[in-house]
C-alpha cells in the first residue's frame, strides 16, 4: 500500500474533480479497512524526504485530523480510537514521526511536531509515552545533531508542553526541559531558528515553571536569559521574548517586584524605539499586569473572607512614567486602522493599556491625562493630536468616580460633540467612540447622577441623529453612543420620558441605516439594528406603545422581503441568514415590549398569526444562526399568546424537534429547550399531546455523548417546566426522567473545585436538578404525590450535599431551598421522620435566613412554615 497511498494522496489533490474524488474515496476505503495501516503509511509518507512535498502535506494534515477536532464529541472518538489501536502500531508511527524531526524539509518538521504534540496530549496522562521527554532532550545533547533537528526539537517541547497539564511531568522531567529550552535560547551557542524556537517553546513551558520560579535562584538566572533575548539583534527572537515576559507577568506576578525597574526600561525602549510587533508586545505586558490587578482587586472587594493574593501595586508606583509613554502611541496612528477589520495597531494597543490603567488606579489617572487631552485636542492643523486626545479622553472613563470625571464631562461634551463635524474621519469616528464610553459609563438616571439634562439632550439627540449619516464606520459608532444613550434610561422612572419625543425619528434614522447601500461589510446594519433594540426596550411603554405598534408591520414586512429574493450562492445564502437573524431579533423585541401590558399585548394578538406564518416560513430557509433569532421570538411570542399558541404547535413542531436534535450546533439545541419551558408555561395542560416526543429527544440529547455539556442544566429545568405544565401526566415520564436526574447529582458530587470551569458547570446542573424536581412535586401534588415518596430520602440527601459545598452559589441554594419546602409541602406528613433523620435543614434554613438577598429570605421562610407543618402532625 506504500506505493498506492502517495498515488492516492496526489489525486485527492488533483485539480480534475473525477482524479481528485477517486482519490478521496481510495483514502476513505483505506482508513475504514484498515485504520492502523492507514496511519502507519501516513507517517512513513511523512518521514520519507524522497516523497513529494504535496503528498507528505496531505498526510501530515490527515494525521494530525485523526487524532484531534475542535468539537469535544468528535475530539473523544478520535482519542478512544487512537487508545484502541495495538501498541506495537503506535510505536511505529511515533518513531517515524520522530525520526521525521530531522527531516530536511522544514514543513514536514513543523508537521512532525504537531502531531506527536497531539499524541502526547492522549498518550502522557495515560502514561503510556514515558520516554518521550527524554527522547526529545537527547536529540538536544548530541554534538553532531544539525541545528534543523534542535529547532524542531524545541518546537515539539513547546508544542508538547502547551497541550498538556503541568501535573502530568514529574519535576526532573521538568527541570530538564527547561534546561534545554533556556540553553537554547542562548545567543552564543545556537543560530536563530533555533533561538526563536527555544524562546516559543520556554512561552508554553512556564506553566511548568511554578517550582523553578519559587527558588530565587533558577527565577534569576531564567529571567536574565528572557531579559537578554528581549534585546537579541533579531526581531522576530525580541518579539517572541516579549511574549514571554507577558504571560511571566500574568503566571508569576507574585515575584516580579524585584525585576521591576529592569522591565519597565526594557518595555519602555521597545515601545519608543522598536518595531510595531515588538512594541504591541511591550504595551501588551503593562496591559497583563493590569488585568492581575484588577483580578486581586475584584477579589479584596469581594470580601469573600478568603485571604486576598499580594497586590504589589505596580500600575500605581509606575503611573508618573507609564502614562506618558502610553499618551505618546496614541500619536502613533495609521491613516486606514478605522477601516480596517480587525487591524491592531501601536496606537489602539495603548489606548487599550491605558484604559485598563484607568480601571486599576482610578482617580489618579486623570490629572497625567487631561493636560495632554487640553494641549492636544485644539490643536487644528494636526489631525492625529486631536484624534490622539480624543482618543485618550475616552480610555479614562472607566475606572475614575464619577464625581471626579463629571466636572470634566460637563465642561467637555458641548465641544466634543461640535468634533463630530470635524473635516477628518478618524476625528469623527474616536469622537463617536468617546461619546459612547461617556454615555455608558456616566449617564444612569436610575442611580442618580447623568451628564445628559433635558437642557443639552436637544443638542445630543439633534448631533447623533446627523452624524449617523456619515462614513459607515462613524455610523456604526454613533449607533453605539445612542445604545448606551437609550440604555441608560432603562428603569429610569419619570427620566425616561425624556427620550420619548425623539423615538420617531431616532427609529426612522436607525432604519435608513439598515438600509444603507454604501455599506461593504454587515457592521453597520447589525450595529443599527441592535440600537433599534435598544431603543426599543428601553423605551417608556406607556408613551411609545402607539410608535412601537407602528414599527411592527415594517419589520414584518422587511423580514417577508428576505424570502422573496433568489438565492443564487452559498454567499447570498449567508447574507439572507444574517439579515433574518437581526430581523426576528428586533421582532422578539416588539413582542417582549408590547407584551408586558395588557393594553398593549392587543396589537401583538392581533398580528400573531401573520408573525407565526413568517418565523415558520424563515425555518424553512433552514439558517442556523436564523434557527435560534427565530426560536427565541417564537418563545416570546408563546409568552405573549398564552393558551392561544396552541393553534400553532402541529406546524411548530417538526422545527422544534429539528432544534432538539441539532447536537452539532448545540447554542441551536439550547434555545429549543428554552423555548420548550416558554411553551409550557403558556399552554399547561394543553402540550400533553406533544409531550411524548420532547420528553424522549430531551432524554435522548441528555444520553448523547457529543452534545455539549452546557444544554444539559437546563434540560433539567425545562423537566419541571414540563412537570408544572402537565402535572398528573408527568406520571408516565418517571421512570426515565428520576434515574436520570439523580445520576446527574452524582456527577454533581464528584466535580473538580479547584477547576472553576467545572465548578460553574456543577452549580447550573445542581440548579437545573433541584428546578426539575420542584417542577415535578408541584404537578404532581394531591393524589399522584406518593409517586415521589420513594425519591425523597435521595433529593434530600442532595440537598445536604450542596449545602455542604460552600463554593455552591446564591441562585442553588434559592433553587435548593425552594425544593426543600416544595417536598414538604407536596409529600406532607409522611416526610416526618425523614426529616427527623436529617437535620441540616435548620441550620440550612438559618443561613439563608441571615442572607441580603430578600427573595431567598422570603423562600426560606416560606419552606421553614412547610416543614414546620409536617414536624407538628403527630
């Protein structure tokens, strides 16, 4: 098969789709057969440098494409697969991948290591490559090895090191590792791929360092090396050290005091006078210490009682000469970066850094600021030292109280807003941006303190809604600023009323955005259609029911527009997706808003079937990103129909059970269940009918191993949504639902703490389960009741498992205490001696009792009269 398998490897790359589909099928055919010679001829292929380049490309790629995948489903199969394959054949394949190291072709090397990098991350914490580190390190210490050899040696380690556990090295391997990557880094010893390489192997490998950093010893001698590499001749070597000394700085902030001075010079010349690459990564590690700080912050003023990490306050002791150097980048601009998707250039990198300064000093910023903001942005023959103080302006308003930036704003926002007719677009569009941030972060009339009175509102309003016809990417920033303007009029009470006169024509301007045809990206029209949003929910109801009434047939019929256009390419397939997506967005909204009185719900009623007809009709366009803008209207417009969606559910139903089997696109999976549970609460007792086929794919999605894990806690809660709507019913789902609920709270006593990933997880499932089988007791409650009396003395001793865990959060136990009291008001007397037995309630009860939170009080109080009920019978 040696010979065929380059042949079959070169026609699936043919460009004659009859060569290149045989191909492709001949590969297909082999890896069903015969897995293991299948990837044993790859390697071969691979490590053979007689072979051509394309074929060897392919078989790397297959290689690595057989071992890993981005879904986790599909990532475990692969593994489970490799697992099975008989050792002797994994043997060979990691030979020849190891023996391809000293390919001659650069390619084949970088392959090389990926792939053994994949089977490392499989085969070290099964303990079943013990030698690699060590088969590795050997290639290091040979005296004729060519530098070819040692660069893909250091770039395996790297590769290895980044896709496994720093527990699953022993500390000699460790030490040896780091050995060999820092005298690899040495400018003396090695050329520079070598270099380079060592330097992005020692990056992945600090995660390994802890022990090596605790001694002061090995911390010196590794940072003098990062230190001297930061400044080797060779850019690509000083951009590589710099990322390092960025993740050293989020790693091992606790010891950095001592290297301080030595890093700010360093950081401070690159940023003056290095290259761009290597100044963003400059800028970066004032950034990363930032963002540690805030982190240690956050953490004292959680008061959480644990004791806080060491904050060394070195944002605060650096502040008098990293504020200047950060204000000078922002001078720093580039003629096109507003144009340009995605672009990160020196200046937008120190507004960034100087924004997250602004959010660990606070008040202290401000003075260094503001007098390069007043020098600067009058300045009328510069364009970049207005931008530039503009720019710096807006990074400085998080962070500062609001009695020390409202002065400023006060004095500044008349002439910020005349900037918006500035002759130069990147004055407009930071000027936006600055508007915006002001807007977000001081205007909130329900807190009690806004920049905007009625007296300058007029002048706002009449600026935003003028400059939203300007260059798109100045629209799309305005549109921002009147997000944030609407937002904060949110819950604001009489303030809220001001906004109401502009609603026509702000909703008039955001449409004629949309529709705009000098737009060559969706920025501008997701923008646009996001603020209308906005605009929309936070508007006062009782004033604008009559504008937002208007606003529903126009949406309506842009949405029915969409599906009367030919698609004639996979590329107009996406834009008519996309653009139905934000239009059933802006539908859920009208309906949630309209909803929530009864007065206004009558428009909604009235136009519902014409609404239904259209998300059913978007369904069959068969998007998936209109599958969920759809799905989650639908469950507003449930809401709002009540029993009345009923007439609606033998239609609905084939998509929702499409949304329930869609395990590949799980957020698809996650909004059906959610609108199953929106569903339930409209039709009660009416979705019976349809209850067989959700309650089996919700048991079948809860059993698929491919399904992301995040749908399965609310697939408990939507089983007591369905509990609570069909109560008696439920009766004949108990058998499959309970095993499966109570071996979900096993794996909730099993989960990992100190991961806080896997923590998160474990209180939404705990949640989850305790919503499902309060959903369940209360429907079943009166003469079906006994049917929980076997599973009480189980969810009970759940409940004192949780409230054992102290690292549970507010909402299990509001979720853990209300079905303690809806066990005891649904099962009665009968809990008696239950309860007798276990009497960690009380002093569960007594916690909750002493709580802030007024909801959890008023349920734990209700659940202590339930139990306090059954304890008195006698």
């Amino acid at each position: 098969m040696a010979m065929e398998i380059t042949q079959f490897l070169l026609a699936a790359q043919s460009p004659d789709a009859n060569v290149r589909k045989s191909g492709e099928e001949n590969l297909k055919l082999f890896q069903e057969q015969n897995l293991a010679g299948f990837l044993v001829s790859l390697s071969v292929e691979l490590a053979n440098d007689q072979k051509p380049a394309d074929s060897r490309r392919l078989a790397g790629i297959i290689l690595k494409n057989s071992l890993d995948a981005k879904e986790s489903g599909r990532k475990e199969q692969l593994v489970q697969q490799w697992v099975a394959i008989e050792c002797g054949v994994k043997g060979q394949i990691k030979e020849m991948l190891l023996r391809t190291l000293g390919s001659a072709v650069a390619e084949a090397r970088h392959t090389a290591s990926q792939v053994i990098a994949k089977i490392a991350s499989i085969e070290i914490p099964r303990k079943e490559w013990p030698d690699l580190i060590a088969l590795l390190l050997a290639n290091m210490t040979q005296q004729e090895a060519p530098a070819t050899l040692k660069q893909a040696t250091l770039e395996t380690l790297g590769y290895v090191c980044e896709e496994i556990s720093h527990q699953d090295l022993a500390q000699d391997e460790v030490n040896t590792v780091l050995t060999a990557v820092v005298q690899g880094m040495t400018l003396g010893n090695h050329g520079v791929e070598v270099r380079l390489a060592a330097t992005r192997a020692l990056c992945n490998a600090l995660d390994f360092a802890q022990t090596n950093f605790d001694n002061k010893m090995e911390r010196d001698y590794i940072m003098k090396v990062v230190c001297e590499t930061a400044m080797a001749p060779e850019v690509s070597i000083r951009q590589a050290a710099f990322e390092c000394l960025v993740s050293i700085s989020s790693t091992y902030y606790e010891v950095l005091q001592e290297y301080m001075q030595t890093l700010f010079e360093l950081t401070s010349k690159a940023v003056k006078e290095d290259t761009e690459e290597v100044a963003l990564q400059a800028i970066e590690f004032w950034s990363s210490i930032c963002d540690e700080e805030i982190e240690i912050q956050e953490y004292v003023d959680d008061e959480s009682g644990d004791s806080a990490p060491p904050h060394s306050c070195f944002i605060e002791k650096a502040l008098p000469s990293l504020v200047p150097m950060l204000l000078q980048t922002l001078l720093k601009q580039e003629e096109d970066q507003d144009q340009e998707d995605g672009a990160w250039t020196l200046s937008m990198s120190g507004g960034t850094c100087l924004g997250l300064v602004a959010r660990t000093v606070g008040d202290p910023v401000v003075p260094l600021v503001m007098p390069f903001v007043q020098e600067n942005i009058v300045k009328t023959t510069d364009w970049r030292c207005r931008e530039a103080a503009t720019y710096a302006f807006g990074s400085i308003l998080e962070g500062p109280s609001v009695e020390k930036l409202s002065p400023l704003v006060n004095a500044g926002l008349e002439f910020l807003l005349n900037s918006m007719k500035d002759e130069n677009i990147h004055v407009k569009d930071t000027t936006a941006w600055s508007l915006s941030r002001i807007f977000e972060t001081l205007h909130a009339p329900a807190r009690g303190f806004s920049v905007i009175t009625p007296a300058n509102l007029p002048h706002i309003m009449g600026v935003l809604l003028e400059s939203i016809k300007d260059v798109p990417n100045v629209a799309e920033k305005v549109c921002g600023a009147i997000y944030f303007l609407a937002q904060g009029y949110e819950d604001a009470g009489p303030s809220s009323s001001l906004l109401s006169p502009y609603l026509p024509s702000t909703i008039a301007t955001l449409l004629a955005a949309t529709d705009r045809t000098d737009v060559s990206d969706s920025r501008l029209r997701s923008s646009a259609y996001e603020t209308l949003n906005e605009v929309v929910r936070c508007s006062n109801i009782a004033e604008t029911a009559h504008i937002i009434a208007q606003l529903l047939p126009v949406i309506m019929t842009k949405l029915s527009q969409t599906m009367e256009v030919e698609i004639l390419s996979t590329n107009a397939r996406e834009k008519q997706g996309d653009l139905q997506a934000l239009l059933c967005g802006v539908l859920q909204v009208i309906i949630q808003k309209m909803s929530a009185s009864d007065e206004s719900k009558t428009v909604i009623l009235q136009a519902a079937d014409q609404i239904m007809m259209l998300f059913l009709k978007v369904f069959g366009c068969r998007s998936s990103t209109v599958h969920e803008e759809a799905m989650l209207a639908i469950g507003a417009l449930a809401y709002a129909t009540g029993s009345e969606f009923a007439k609606y559910m033998q239609e609905f139903y084939k998509y929702l059970e499409m949304g329930l089997q869609n395990f590949e696109e799980y957020q698809v999976c996650a909004i059906s269940v959610g609108v199953v549970g929106d569903i339930c609460r409209a039709l009660d007792d009416k979705i019976v009918p349809f209850c067989d086929g959700i309650m089996t794919l919700l048991l079948s999605d809860l059993s698929n191993g491919v399904l992301h894990r995040s749908v399965k806690p609310p697939i408990f809660s939507c089983f007591g949504d369905i509990g609570l709507a069909i109560g008696e019913h439920f009766e004949k789902y108990l058998a499959y639902a309970i095993p499966m609920m109570q071996k979900a709270s096993e794996v909730c006593a099993n989960i990992d703490n100190d991961d806080e990933e896997m923590m998160d997880y474990g209180n939404q499932l705990r949640r989850g389960i305790f919503e499902a089988y309060s959903g369940i007791l209360q429907g079943l409650k009166g003469s079906k009741a006994d049917l929980m009396l076997p599973h009480a003395g189980h969810l009970l001793q759940f409940i004192e498992l949780v409230f054992n865990d102290k690292n549970r959060d507010e909402s299990v136990s509001k979720a853990a205490v209300a079905v303690l009291g809806d066990l005891a008001d649904t099962l009665g007397p009968k809990l008696k001696v239950l309860f007798n037995d276990r009497v960690f309630y009380a002093e569960f009860l007594g916690e909750c009792m002493e709580s802030d939170d007024d909801q959890l009080k008023e349920t734990a109080t209700w659940t202590q009269g339930m139990i306090g009920r059954v304890l008195q019978v006698s």
